[in-house]
C-alpha cells in the first residue's frame, strides 16, 4: 500500500505561509498521535527498505519485534518495508503494539501492512521528531542513507545535549556498525580532532537481536525522554 498523507492538503505548490501552516499542523496532530503511548514503554526500530524476508536481518528484526511484544513493549519503525516491516511484522504476530510513522516518498517506499497504528508525514523532518521523541530506546540495524541520517541525528541530538545521554542506543550487526566506529575513531577523531572519545562510546554494538534484546528489556516504565524537542 502507497502511503498516504493523514494530511489533506499537498496538491497545490504552496508559499512561505502555508508551508509553515502544514508543517505545524503535522507536529500538531504528529503529537496527538503520540499520546496514546505516553504510559508506554517503546522502542523505535530503523533498518534498511531493502532487506527481504528471510534474509538476516529481516529475520534479527522480525524476532526482536516478536521479543519485545512479548515483553510488552511497543514498536515502533518508519513502517515502510524490510527491517521496518520485519519488526511490525514480528510484534503484530506476537500480540504486541506495532505502529509505524510513514512518509510520503512517492514510489520509492510502501507502507507495511503489520503496522497496526500508524500516521503518515509529508515532512521527513516531521516524521524523525516523532520516532525520536516517542521512543525510549532506539535500535539500529544495517542500511543506507536514511539509517545513517537517522543514526547521526540522534547521536548529535545527544552530545549536544536534547536527548537524556543514557537512553540506550543499540547498534544490531557488528560488521556493519564495527567498520563505521573503526572509520569514526581513524578520521574524525584521531586525525580530524572534530569528535571526543566520549563522543564514541555512548552506543553498544551488539551481534544478533537476542543480545540486543537482553538490553532493551531493562528499559524502565518511565525513562526520562528528552524534555528539549
């Protein structure tokens, strides 16, 4: 299924004023839907459009969706496909909550069908607010540029202070995650100086979704989020 914007207005080429009027209606009605998870233990899932059912990934996802489902804790992905999917995919199957933040992207994304709650942005920037304010831990599998952006926008929003520094951040795939940090300390850090060692160590790269799994289960039933966005 296409998403489609909850949104009623984006056939027309609008200005500077309207722009700005859809874009505070989306965080307007993008945190209503957030407060149905307010007494919620949650976790926002991210991971490559790409991955196929019954490769690794899909299936790290799909049990750690099924994991926390069971452990009554909520999903929560962009709710397109591959990872995203997966892990709907794997909390609807075990009974869980399972939502999903979609964004308008045309032809390049389908919405997954596990999402069993779910609301649809025009704005991408729109959309990275909810998934980060709504979550109390964040997992990232292997993927492109949208992971990535999302990755370092959390962590940035975390060294500059906006999110609680001890919410966990799980990074699922040690080959994947490994090269990046080995990239990070080798250039940015040691060569660069732009990046403390601090700044590199306030994630915890795991192998497969059951050692990930060992670390979100222990998230409290009301972590301090991010009173800053």
């Amino acid at each position: 299924m296409k998403p489609k914007s909850d949104f009623p207005f984006y056939d027309y080429n609008p200005g500077d004023k309207e722009r700005l009027k859809r874009m505070m209606e989306e965080f307007r009605r993008g945190f209503d839907f957030l407060e149905r998870l307010k007494n919620e233990r949650v976790v926002s899932i991210f991971g490559s459009h790409l991955d196929k059912e019954g490769e690794k990934e899909y299936r790290w996802a799909q049990n750690l969706g099924r994991l926390l489902a069971k452990e009554n804790i909520v999903v929560l992905t962009g709710g397109g496909p591959g990872t995203m999917e997966a892990a709907n995919r794997g909390a609807t199957e075990a009974g869980g909550r399972s939502i999903g933040i979609n964004l308008e992207l045309g032809d390049q994304e389908e919405r997954n069908i596990y999402a069993k709650e779910s609301i649809c942005f025009h704005y991408l920037f729109v959309r990275r607010v909810m998934l980060a304010h709504a979550a109390q831990a964040y997992v990232f599998f292997p993927g492109g540029f949208g992971t990535l952006d999302e990755f370092f926008e959390i962590a940035t929003l975390i060294v500059t202070e906006k999110i609680y520094n001890k919410i966990p951040i799980v990074l699922v795939g040690r080959d994947y995650w490994s090269s990046l940090k080995k990239w990070m300390e080798q250039v940015p850090m040691k060569k660069n100086q732009a990046i403390s060692k601090e700044q590199l160590f306030f994630w915890k790269i795991v192998d497969n979704e059951k050692q990930a799994f060992e670390i979100l289960k222990k998230i409290p039933a009301h972590f301090a989020r991010h009173e800053s966005i």
